[in-house]
C-alpha cells in the first residue's frame, strides 16, 4: 500500500508495470489466448469509469465479457474466509481483486471514496484532475532515480522488492539508468547511489543526534530487502514481524534503537518505548520531545512517556 501525491501516480504505477505483467504472464500460462486477456483487461479498465467497488467490479466485467459471476471464500488477504466475487474466465475464477491487478499492467487507477466500509477504485484519468500521464519506458527512468534519490544506497535486489518487479525486470530497468548510477562501498556493503547525489553524500555529517518515532510500515523501513542498513540481525525479528507487520520504530541516527506504542485515553496520550540497550540521556531527553509532539499533532496536551 502506497500513498502518493497524485502527479506522480503516473510515474509509480508505470513505472512498476511490470509487476503486473508478472500477474498477466501467470493468466497466459494457464491457456487463455492473448487477445481474450487483453480484452478482459480492457474491460476491467473500462468499469472502473466511476469509484467502483470490487463487487460491483465483478459484476460489470462479467456482464461485458459474458462470463459469470460466483461467490466463494477467499481472495481478500491472509485467512480471511469471507465470500467474494470471483469471475468465471474460461478455466479459471479470478477474484474481483485479481481484476484490479492485471489492470495495473495497461492503466493508472487509484483508490475512490468508500462506500460504508467497502473501498472504491476509479481509473486516474477520470478522477484525478488536471491529470498527466507517461510513458512506461519513461516512468520506469524516472521511478528507479525516485527510488535511489529516496533509498540509496541501494541495489538492485533492494529495488526489485520495493517495487514488487522480479530480479529479472528490475535488473534490465537497472541497466537503462546505470550512466548515472555509481558503485559505493557502505563499510564492506556494495551497493550503489545517482551519481549526482555522490557529492553531497561523500560530505554529508550529522551536526547533532537525531531521534524520530516511526509510525507502522514507515516507508524509511521499506526501502531496502535485507534492512542491514536500519537494524541488527539479533533485533531484525522485533521490527520486521510475522505476516508482513513492520513494528513503529525508535529512530536513532538512523539505525533502529527499539520500539513504541502509544494509546490515547481521553485527551492523554501513553507513549511506552521499548529499547534495544539502554538509552543515552540524551537519547531518551529526545524520544520525550518527539512524543509531545506526537501528543500536539493528535490533539493530545497531557503526554505520559514510559521508557522500559
């Protein structure tokens, strides 16, 4: 899941295409004729004219290519037994979901307003204003220098995982951009950073000790695919949870130094931070001061920090 401003919505989603492409190749190994595919792709753009639910997704699909609709479990996330649409194509049933996944390899659509506590998707170009689209050779140039201004030093393991690409396609738009990518040596980590930002990397410094309480899934956690760069490997379990959880994070210069929760309990905000080893003063002076300001961005004048 990702939140984007929406001029650059068109970068990221063609830009990473091809993970979708992935999801058409799988539909085209199972027998079903190119031509038919792309119709049903184009038909699942199609419906998507107004915020749609999946429901309502399946139903318009199913009615433009004359395949039926059926419920069954599953098709929503990890063991969730609730009945779904799913559309009868040819040999296979595709989950609503499934739809808006093959999608992504020939459009731009994003999320619409919820209807009650169903989500919407809407095609980008009949939603967003003043919308702009581009090209996928051009988005995925654009999206690997995004991605390497934001992350690097990276490589192009870390860059296939974050756009959800194989290692193959991730490698050849990886190529496209080397002429302005250069090799780094990150205290024995081989990676690379743009040439461009190398400069001011090779002299950056920090003047001073800097704390920062990551929320959930912070996309500072996200960047990189063995996450050697933010936490230890006897401390990676407490961050990086089961099921794809990534625990709210104690910031310090950089690298992990715990973890947090908080509760609000009519206007007071509970902050309890669990560290790695024992917190400097300093650090511990800091991590106070981030979580007032977590209590005034919520709205919250009374905080109770608990460091344990």
């Amino acid at each position: 899941m990702f939140i984007l401003p929406s001029d650059e919505l068109a970068t990221f989603v063609r830009g990473s295409a091809l993970r979708a492409e992935r999801e058409m190749r799988w539909v085209l190994g199972r027998g079903v004729p190119k031509e038919k595919l792309e119709r049903l792709v184009g038909a699942v753009l199609n419906a998507l004219d107004d915020p749609t639910t999946q429901a309502a997704l399946a139903v318009k699909v199913s009615k433009s290519m004359r395949c039926n609709v059926r419920y069954k479990a599953g098709g929503v996330g990890w063991g969730n037994r609730k009945k779904v649409p799913w559309v009868d194509f040819g040999e296979l049933a595709l989950p609503a979901n499934y739809l808006l996944h093959l999608a992504g390899s020939r459009g731009v659509y994003c999320s619409g307003p919820s209807e009650g506590n169903e989500s919407t998707f809407v095609r980008a170009d009949r939603w967003v204003p003043h919308w702009k689209d581009v090209s996928q050779a051009k988005a995925e140039r654009e999206l690997l220098r995004r991605y390497l201004m934001a992350f690097g030093p990276s490589t192009v393991s870390d860059f296939a995982i974050w756009t959800g690409m194989t290692a193959g396609d991730a490698r050849r738009i990886w190529s496209l951009g080397e002429d302005g990518i250069v090799p780094v040596d990150v205290e024995g980590w081989n990676a690379a950073v743009l040439r461009s930002d190398l400069p001011e990397l090779v002299k950056a410094h920090l003047s001073g000790t800097v704390v920062k309480l990551l929320p959930f899934f912070d996309s500072f956690l996200l960047g990189h695919k063995s996450h050697r760069n933010i936490v230890g490997p006897v401390e990676h379990r407490q961050v990086y949870r089961p099921q794809g959880w990534v625990s709210p994070v104690l910031l310090v210069d950089g690298r992990a130094a715990g973890v947090w929760s908080h509760v609000r309990r009519k206007g007071r905000l509970e902050v309890e931070i669990k560290p790695f080893s024992r917190l400097l003063a300093q650090v511990s002076t800091l991590a106070r001061e981030e979580a007032e300001e977590l209590g005034a961005f919520l709205g919250c004048p009374d905080v109770m920090v608990n460091i344990r």
